[in-house]
C-alpha cells in the first residue's frame, strides 16, 4: 500500500491536483492572525509576527498561534522571500523550521541575529509584518533497513558539487 493510500484512503478514487487538509489552530494572543495564503495556487500560509524579541545570538518572532498538525503531517517553517532578499538577508536560525505534529506550543520563528547595522539601514521586519510561511505536507514513516552493500547509482559517492563537476 503506498504513502497516499494509507493517509488517503480514496486517493485513487479522490485524486486531485491538489488535497484539502482541516488543520486546527488557536489564536494564543488578540492580535494573532489566521495563517493563510497570499494568493491562489501558493503552498505556504503566511505567518504574521504578533511579538519580537533580540537577543545576542538570534531575533525571535511569535506568532501568537499554536497548530494542531494531523498526525501522518509535518508542517515546514520558511522565511519569506521579502525578508531573506537583499540587502536585509536575514535566514532562519536552523536553516527550516520542522514542527512535528505533537507540538502544541507556539509557532516562533527564530533568525540569525543581524548586525546592528542590517537591523537598523534595512527594516528588518517588526511586529505586524509577514515573516514566515508554513506548509504543512505528508510523510511517510520510514523503517531503516542496515546492509552490507547499497547498490550502484550513475553519481555513486560523488557529494557536494560532484553533479558540476565534468
């Protein structure tokens, strides 16, 4: 039975381009804003920054929200592009952002800190601004299986760059 039969049961019958997922959320402060999505056709929710915290290893946006993430899912933290662009450049403390489906808590999202000089020229985001969007995905549950061989690939070890290398 394959990934989709099993968290999809009609999947063949169903299938669609795209799947309806009912995720449940809880506004943790007044000002929290629903997760959604900008445009049709985006796959992640923006996430509106509801607090700000800077400290002197990282800065730090609550977003004021807790999910209920269905169990079989993942929901996968990104920065928005508006903040990571030039010349403000600031990226997520941990690169993705994983929030597992057992956690109740509120959804932070934690940057590098930027020098004094980035935060103060180029407006790195403030309270009320979008900073992070969530997708929420399947995945499947893996069983590692140890060997004494894999088999051969066309790229075999070949790691970091190997595919530009002629």
């Amino acid at each position: 039975m394959s990934w989709h039969e099993r968290w999809y049961p009609d999947y063949k019958l169903k299938f669609r381009k795209s799947l309806d997922l009912s995720v449940k959320f809880r506004k943790l402060v007044p000002e929290a804003v629903t997760p959604q999505y900008a445009q049709d056709g985006d796959a992640g929710m923006d996430l509106t920054a509801t607090s700000f915290r800077f400290t002197d290893t990282f800065m730090e946006y609550g977003t004021g929200i807790a999910v209920e993430i269905p169990t079989g899912h993942v929901g996968l933290l990104f920065p928005r592009s508006s903040i990571t662009k030039a010349p403000s450049g600031v990226s997520l403390k941990n690169s993705v952002g994983v929030i597992d489906s057992n956690y109740r808590g509120e959804i932070l999202v934690r940057f590098e800190k930027p020098t004094h000089e980035t935060y103060v020229e180029n407006h790195i985001p403030v309270v009320g601004d979008k900073v992070a969007q969530l997708i929420i995905l399947p995945y499947p549950t893996i069983h590692f299986e140890e060997v004494q061989e894999l088999s051969d690939s066309n790229r075999g070890q070949g790691g970091f760059g190997s595919t530009d290398k002629k």
